[in-house]
C-alpha cells in the first residue's frame, strides 16, 4: 500500500522541522519525535515551499 500522508508539499508556512501547521502543534505531546512546539520556518524554506509547490501544479 502506498503511503499517500505526503502528497502535497508542505504549506510554505508550516513548522520549520516537520512541515506540519501550526493548529498541529498542541500540547502535551508524546514521544521523542513529537517534543517541539511550533517554529516559524526560515526564508529560505517558504521560498523553498513556495517553489515545490507551484512545481506540482505543473
């Protein structure tokens, strides 16, 4: 089965270390992956959604 979670490109706004939106982002969370709060991405990575995705429109 194909994992389809990913098929879109992240929303150029989304948390700069794992691409989920900040409504995701809520307290308390569990495991080790899971222990960030929400972090505003860098210029370079909405440039970089940006980009990715008007490429998949195409």
């Amino acid at each position: 089965m194909a994992d389809n979670s990913k098929k879109h490109p992240a929303n150029p706004s989304s948390c700069r270390h794992c691409g989920n939106p900040r409504s995701e982002h809520t307290y308390p969370r569990s495991g080790p992956m899971d222990c960030h709060g929400y972090e505003e991405p860098t210029e370079r990575q909405i440039l970089a959604r940006m980009l990715a995705r008007r490429a998949a429109r195409t």
